[in-house]
C-alpha cells in the first residue's frame, strides 16, 4: 500500500499539468457544490431571521368590514380578554398614508400606523428617549407620535432632540412622545427599517377616516399553540361575519415553516445540480487515466514480467485515481469556502460554508476517484506482460 501511494504520487509529480487538468474538474464540481449550498443557506438564515424580528409568534387579522357585518374594536379585545391562556398581546393596526413635515422638511415615504400600548412589546423594539403610547393616550385620543430612527434624526439631528418636538402629520400637529433605537445597522434611508410613525390607534381612525380598523395582530404566549390560536380566531370571526372570504389570518410560525421547507428544496436543488459538475469530473479522471494506461503499458509489462501481481498494478492506479481526486477536493474546499464568503459578502448576507456541504462533496469526489478509477485500473492490470512489453 505505501509503495502505491508512492508511485502514485511520482506519476501524479512528474505529469503536473495533466494532474492539474485531471483534478481541475473535481476542484470546480466541490467548490460549486460548497458555494451554491452555502449562498442558498445563507439567504434561508437572513429570511429566517427577518421572519424571526417580525415575531414568530404573531398572528396577523386582515377584516373586510362590510357596513351590516363587521367586528367592532370591542368584541377584538372581548374576544382577546376571553383567551388570555393562549394570547399575550393584541393590537388594532390602521395603516395612514400621510406625509410628515417638519418646517421646510418633509417626508412621504414613512409608514404611519395607528397601534396600541401593547406594540413596542410585541416588536420587541427599544427607545432611544422617551416613552411609547399609553393606555390614557388611546382613550384621550391624544394627537401624540412614536417616531423611528431616521425621521427622529431627519427632523431634529438626534433621537434624543425629537421628544417635545411638533410634527405635522397631513397637516395636522401631532407631539413627539418617544423615538424607536435603530433597527438597520447597515442602511438608513427613506422608506427603510427605520422609516416608521406610530399614532394610538384611536387617533389614527380619525385621520385615516376608515372608522374602524381591518387589521389586528395578536401575540400567542408560545408558538406551540399557534394551531390552537388560529383555530379559536377563525370560529369567532366566522360568527360575526358568516363568510370566511371576509377575513384572512395568517401566522407568522406557519409562514417562516412553509418558507423553510422550500429552501430546503432549493438548497437540496441547486446541490444537486452543482454536483453534476463531479460526476463529469469523474468522466473526465477515468478518461486520463485510461490515457496514462497507454501511455505506460511497457512499464506495466516490464512490473508484470518482474512478478509483479495483478491486484498490486490494479492497486497502484486506483491509489493515483484516488490522490488525484482526494487533492482535488481539498483545493475544491478550500477555494468554495473562500468564494462563498465573499459571494455572501457582496450580497450583503453571511454565508460561511456549510460543514453538510463540505463533507458531502469531498466524499463524492473520493467515491468518484475509486469508481471511475477501477475501470482503468482494471484494464491495467488485465494487461498481457508478453503483449505488453511489445508495445512501443
């Protein structure tokens, strides 16, 4: 075995530019196999956590309200106090389209959103300076705002310059009470992350004139009974509008599930596909080394002639097979998890390489180097010394 692996490693030496070639293949079909997956998991772990800051948890309400059918902001929070075991927090949520001035300053991008008290814990977002909405603002219907990082910082230079300061919302004047810490690191920019206004949801009716609100998000106190949730809001909205056309739930946990699933199936795709890189790399091993076989059909009748056996010649050729593909595959690693890095980077993702990904293809790329190196390594050693030694 150890003087296979040497002679082996003589004839890969002495024929560099044809082992270059040989192993070329393997080191493209490995590394294509390490990037794809690692890009593909990268961009699942960046959905999975976007999913993940909008709350696996929620569960999100939209409502037809018809003028005879519809569910009052009353029978939301009866229904939420009722079911206080499975539900920890619940919103209204009325979307405004307003444009926000300030001076000659203004900004027509920025979500505006009625809400209640309970929000900033439902987001899990912190204030840089300030409070958040209370109870007593929703019920004064006080014309008060939450303000995100960068109208904060649009309007008065800092977060912390903003609480006390007067916005006009649609030309109405409304106090800044508190400003929302930075949730985007990387870009602050119009209509980003950080591009946000929150009213009490009392106040925000008013100015969006739709009287009662369409949307709610509730909060379940664990995702285990996300099922339970759904099926507890799905019977009492079908009471009250009798018409499952008029009302969509959606859960954030089902939703980050389906979405897994099918990245999974893409990951595994793409796999697949880049691994057929390997196998016409194993082509191409079993082709050069059946070109090497000819090439050294006198020295192999020569080795014959000595008393050399037939499984040692088969041994020796499977052994160059294997090394041609076992360094091919390292170069392969390390090249794909240099590239997916920096791949990864230019997308704005992190995409280290997958440990699943690494092992899988190198073993490929040693499976392929024993199969497609058997048949030449066959023909070797079935080789007549006597015919053999004939060959110029």
């Amino acid at each position: 075995m150890l003087q296979s692996l040497k002679l082996a490693i003589k004839s890969i030496w002495s024929n560099k530019m044809r082992s270059f070639l040989t192993m070329l293949g393997i080191v493209i079909g490995v590394a294509s196999v390490i990037i794809l997956v690692s890009l593909v998991n990268g961009y699942m772990s960046y959905m999975m956590e976007s999913f993940t800051s909008m709350g696996t948890n929620q569960i999100s309400v939209r409502l037809t309200n018809l003028t005879s059918r519809h569910a009052t902001v009353e029978q939301m929070y009866s229904f939420y106090n009722e079911h206080t075991d499975i539900f920890s927090q619940m919103t209204p949520q009325i979307t405004v389209s307003a444009t926000l001035k300030n001076g000659s300053d203004s900004l027509t991008d920025t979500s505006v959103s009625g809400v209640s008290e309970q929000y900033i814990d439902m987001k899990a977002y912190k204030l840089v300076s300030g409070r958040f909405i209370s109870y007593s603002d929703l019920m004064g219907k006080q014309k008060v705002c939450v303000l995100g990082y960068y109208p904060a910082q649009k309007f008065f230079e800092t977060p912390e310059k903003a609480v006390g300061q007067i916005v006009k919302i649609n030309g109405y004047a409304y106090t800044v009470i508190g400003a929302v810490e930075r949730q985007d690191t990387t870009t602050l920019e119009a209509g980003g992350t950080d591009d946000f206004c929150y009213l009490p949801y009392t106040t925000a009716v008013k100015l969006s004139r739709t009287g009662i609100p369409s949307s709610y998000t509730f909060a379940t106190v664990d995702t285990t009974v996300t099922t339970d949730a759904v099926d507890l809001l799905t019977t009492f909205l079908t009471g009250i509008y009798r018409n499952t056309d008029l009302f969509h739930i959606t859960a954030m946990s089902e939703m980050l599930d389906s979405l897994n699933s099918m990245i999974s199936k893409m990951s595994l795709m793409l796999g697949g596909i880049a691994g057929i890189s390997l196998l016409v790399a194993g082509v191409g091993v079993m082709n050069i080394m059946l070109v090497s076989v000819t090439e050294r059909t006198k020295e192999i009748g020569i080795r014959k002639a000595l008393g050399a056996r037939p499984g040692v010649i088969m041994q020796q050729f499977v052994m160059e097979a294997l090394l041609t593909s076992m360094i091919g595959g390292v170069i392969g690693i390390v090249l794909g998890s240099v590239l997916s890095n920096v791949v990864g980077a230019a997308m704005g993702i992190s995409a280290p390489p997958t440990p699943i990904a690494v092992i899988v293809s190198f073993s490929v790329s040693v499976v392929i180097g024993l199969v497609f190196g058997y048949m030449p390594a066959k023909r070797a050693a079935s080789l007549n010394p006597i015919d053999a030694l004939r060959t110029e």
